[in-house]
C-alpha cells in the first residue's frame, strides 16, 4: 500500500460534502472533507475539515489534532476558557472536551482523530 499524502490542503477543491452541523446555535454551518485516512476498525482517521460560518455545540468524542489552514473561530470551553483560531494555530482537543464553536470565517484544518 502506498502511503497516503495531500499535497497542498489550502488547494484541494474536490471535497465531499459532509453536512451540516447537528447542534446548530445560530446559523448553519455547513461541513466538507476529504478522508486521507481511516483505519480498518474506524477508530482513527485524518484528513482535511472545511466549515462554513455558524455557531454551535461541540462535544470531541475522541482525541483530536487540528492544523487550521484558514479563516478564523472561537472555541469556548465550557469552563470559560477561550481559544481563538487563526490561520496557522495548532491545537490539540482531548476527548470530552465540550464546548461551543464560532465560525467567524470559513475554516480549513488538517486533522487527525484517535
């Protein structure tokens, strides 16, 4: 098996649709990807995320590692702590991390799910 590669995530048009967010709070924030990779059993995957303006309810269900190409969100944690995303932040979500998203701009991340 080859090893799977993206070459250039910011320029790759052909994503599939994934859909909208189910735990909308303002707005529609709609979702689209590419898998690079998924495991045999499904526990792990990583690819490219892309999500349209909106705000909603976050709940990572599994440890998640995020490369953020473009636009801009904020992520507030339920306990209040805020993290704000730009072009080039990387951030680590454990799992059970819950909180609620803002897309201010259409996002585009790298992402690894374990």
């Amino acid at each position: 098996m080859n090893t799977p590669i993206i070459r250039n995530p910011l320029d790759v048009t052909d994503l599939a649709d994934w859909g909208v967010i189910p735990t909308m709070i303002e707005g529609t924030s709609h979702t689209s990807g590419k898998l690079l990779h998924k495991n045999a059993n499904g526990d792990s995957e990583c690819g490219i995320w892309v999500c349209t303006p909106g705000k909603w309810e976050c709940h990572v269900t599994r440890d998640e590692f995020c490369h953020f190409l473009s636009g801009r969100c904020t992520y507030v944690r339920d306990d209040g702590e805020v993290i704000e995303i730009t072009p080039g932040t990387a951030a680590f979500f454990p799992q059970d991390w819950k909180g609620v998203c803002t897309v201010h701009e259409t996002v585009r991340k790298v992402y690894m799910i374990r």
